[in-house]
C-alpha cells in the first residue's frame, strides 16, 4: 500500500499542479484493484480528505493558466467520477452482505431457540 501525504495545495499554477498530480496518484492507487478491503478504504479517506482540501484551498475557483492544467482538470474529474462510483459499489455491496449475514443470524438463532428437541447432546442410551 502506497503511502500518501495531503499535497501542499496553495494557490498558484505549480501548486494546482502538484495538487492534482498527488490527487491523480491517489485516485489511480484506488481504482488499481491491488489492494484489500481495508486499504482501498484507508485510501479513500485518505483521498477524500487531501480533496476536500484542494477543493477548500480553491476557494470555489481554480484558477488554470495553461491548456496542461485544464487536462490534468478533466483527468481528475474523471477519476474523481470513478472513485465516487468504486466507493457507492462498495457501499451497496456491504450493504447485501450486512443483510445477508442478518439473515444468517437469525436462522441460527432460530435453530438455537428449538432446545434440546432438535440438538442431540450425545451418544443415546438403549433401553
């Protein structure tokens, strides 16, 4: 697992830059596929808090200078639309599992609740 610092994200050409870079290699680490559970969501706060840091530092505007930084701006986006689409995934996923293993539980309990009628305790005695 790749570990990532918040960017330095201050306004100016190189820091938007910078700050788009360190998001993009956050957001490519996410959709990569090579990680576990528990790191893909280590990362996604991760990313989402270096992202609401950029998008707080922009202030509502970011300022491009150059046809590079709208680019770069677009790739983000699209990877940023593609992280949130991994994450709600994810989120139903759990979901249907959580259910699942609800159901699971009360079958099991239910099995529990029969008392000796249904669970054999041992060897049985004839006679």
């Amino acid at each position: 697992m790749a570990n990532f610092n918040a960017p330095n994200m201050n306004a100016g050409s190189t820091n938007i830059k910078d700050s788009i870079d360190s998001l993009l290699v956050q957001s490519t680490e996410i959709l990569s596929g090579q990680n576990s559970s528990e790191e893909t969501v280590q990362l996604l706060e991760k990313y989402v808090d270096s992202f609401a840091t950029w998008l707080r530092d922009q202030d509502g505007q970011i300022k491009v200078s150059n046809k590079e930084d709208v680019r770069l701006l677009k790739k983000l986006a699209d990877q940023h639309s593609q992280v949130l689409s991994l994450a709600n995934d994810s989120k139903s996923q759990l979901v249907d599992a959580l259910k699942q293993l609800e159901v699971r539980g009360k079958a099991i309990l239910a099995y529990l609740d029969q008392g000796s009628e249904r669970i054999s305790q041992g060897p049985f005695k004839k006679g």
